[in-house]
C-alpha cells in the first residue's frame, strides 16, 4: 500500500493536470476492496453454551440423529473411550454404543434408529450396524477389502469412504487414546487420501483427493476437504464425481465440513480467523459456515481455544466441540467439582438468516 501511495504521489508530481483523476481512480478502488471484503466475510458473534460436562472427561464430535431428538457423542474418560447416545435438549447420557477404536473416525446415523461404525471384529474390515438403543444384535453391513476411514453410506446402500495412500496398517494410528481424542482428523497420515465409491458389488471407482466426506440431506451431493500444498480447501461435488466445485480459496485449513438439514449451508472448521489477523505460528480454530454457493461466508465463534467437528441441527442451534475455557459458574450448573480442562461440546445460535431457511 505504501508503494501504491508513493507512487501516486509521483504521478500527481508529473501530471498535475491528471490530479483529480488519479484521486477519483484511488477512490473507487479503495470502495471496490471495502465492498468485496464486506460480501466475502461477516462475523456474528453470539453466545455459546456448554451442553456436556463431566469431571475428567472429554466429549468430541457431535452427530444429531435425523429427527434432532439424539446426538451421539465419542466421550473419553481415563484412557477408556466409548461412543454414547446423548438427549440433544441437556446432553445426558441415554446408552453406550461401542467402545470399538475403529469407530471413532468412522461413527454415524443411519437413520434414526440405526447408528453406522467400521470395525474387525470379524477378523476382517467391515462397516457394521447397531440399534440406536444398543438393543439386539451388531450387524455387518459391508465387507471391504483395504484401508478405509470415515464412510458415509448412500441412498442406494453403496460406501463412499476415505482410503489412506500411506500403507502403513491402521492399527498404529486408530487404536488406543490417540484415535480417542484426534482434532485433527483431515490428517489421519501421511501422503494424500482419496475419496472411494464402494458399490455393493465391491467395484471401487476414485472420486477425487480429499477427506472429511458429508452428504447433503438429500443424498445428493457431498462436501468434502481437498489439501492444496499447505492449506486446505472445500469442494463440493455429486456422489458420482461430477460436476466437481470449489467452495473455499484462501491461505487457511477448511475442514470437517457438515451441512444444515435443509442443504442450504455448511459448516466448517478453519484457522482462517488466525491467518488474517497474522497471529504467527499460533494455531486458533473457529467454526465457519458458507453457502452452498460459495457466497456468505461467516464466522460463528471467537475463542482462543480449538473449536471444530460442528453438527447443525434443525432446532437453529449449531453444536461443536471445544477445549475452551469452561467457567466456575458453568462447573456448577452441571455439579462438576473435578477437573475440566480438555474438549467439550457446546452449541451457539445460528444467524436469523440460517434460522429462517431451515
């Protein structure tokens, strides 16, 4: 900018005739660059509230259930991680799923009655079903042949998931506590990993690079994060791969995308907030959401703490994970006495613009 003025103070200098020109040109630019930041960005700053706490315990990753009644939580305590079933209204705990470590990158609804989750148990790969209530027998659902991570089952019953290109065995990344409490699931390994589509038939055609697969509510499409040298960018495409589109471009990581029940909007993670303030080398993760169009893009949540893994529900909440600070007054409404430090979840109110769409 400083360039820019001197050189302009130059020109004024040499063409005094042109001076009002110049002025009027640096003017409209000046406009031009507050009016594409202003429709690129907002924030909306609203309170958040914590929904689960419980003393030496850490809650990540919400999944609300379809009908926004339940929400299945990966909650850790003493090194022994479950998978639970919460109430969406208060985050109590209804019944525990599975405590498989192949399930804490892999868990989901399949309705709302059935939660989906990958497991050995079999001796084999396979992605397995169980009531949501934990009633009745564990069935397996899939069989897969290879290294597979966070799937997401279509409405024709086949798998799109996420292959590892590293071929290192699953077993030193995804088993014990380090699976349990993993922020940063986008990089599960080294080398690239790639978006699969598993028929039932067992054919497997590639989609493209990426990780962080969600499908749109209505089966239709999926979002996903696609690593670009040292950031990390949202594309959107139908689950056959086509019709491939960027949704983000900046020098930040977007990742963990979820979409709003009425596929308008999706939610993200992203140091973003971080990058444009030029923090440094200091890592701050907020929640985003943007458009499926790629417009409005807005920053829901201001903290230094790592927020991330967002679910939005239909109740015009959004619910997230976070290693916030978790205040004395906040202790005593849940009766915790016990430590608090570590992840867990909260929600904030969605933007009166969301709210009216869903």
């Amino acid at each position: 900018m400083k360039r820019l003025l001197s050189l302009i103070a130059l020109l004024l200098l040499a063409t005094p005739v042109s001076a009002a020109d110049l002025l009027d040109w640096l003017e409209e630019v000046s406009q031009a660059e507050s009016a594409t930041a202003s429709t690129q960005e907002r924030v909306v700053t609203q309170k958040v509230n914590l929904l689960t706490l419980e003393g030496g315990e850490a809650e990540m990753y919400p999944r609300i259930s379809p009908d926004g009644k339940y929400l299945l939580v990966q909650s850790g305590k003493r090194n022994k991680s479950v998978i639970t079933r919460r109430m969406l209204e208060n985050g109590d705990v209804l019944n525990v799923i599975t405590d498989d470590a192949l399930a804490f990158d892999s868990f989901a609804w399949h309705g709302n009655e059935q939660v989906v989750f990958l497991s050995e148990r079999g001796g084999n790969l396979g992605l397995w079903s169980i009531a949501s209530d934990s009633q009745g027998a564990v069935r397996r659902t899939h069989r897969l042949i290879g290294d597979f991570i966070q799937p997401i089952v279509l409405n024709d019953d086949s798998i799109i998931a996420v292959q590892p290109a590293a071929k290192k065995r699953r077993h030193s990344s995804y088993r014990g506590k380090s699976a349990a409490f993993n922020f940063s699931n986008w990089k599960p390994s080294k080398g690239e990993t790639r978006l699969l589509h598993i028929q039932d038939t067992g054919a497997i055609n590639g989609l493209a690079a990426g990780i962080n697969p969600s499908l749109s509510p209505d089966g239709k499409r999926i979002v996903f994060s696609m690593q670009a040298g040292e950031s990390w960018h949202l594309f959107m495409m139908n689950t056959d791969g086509s019709e491939l589109v960027q949704l983000t471009n900046d020098h930040s990581i977007d990742v963990q995308p979820t979409w709003s029940p009425d596929g308008q909007w999706i939610a993200f993670t992203s140091n973003r907030g971080d990058i444009r303030a030029n923090h440094g080398n200091k890592m701050n993760w907020d929640i985003w959401m943007i458009h499926h169009d790629g417009r409005n893009l807005t920053r829901l949540t201001r903290d230094e703490a790592r927020d991330g893994g967002a679910a939005i529900a239909a109740n015009g909440r959004l619910y997230f994970h976070s290693d916030r600070k978790v205040q004395k007054q906040e202790r005593e409404q849940h009766g915790v006495k016990g430590s608090t430090s570590g992840f867990h979840i909260w929600s904030v109110a969605l933007p009166v613009d969301v709210i009216g769409e869903l």
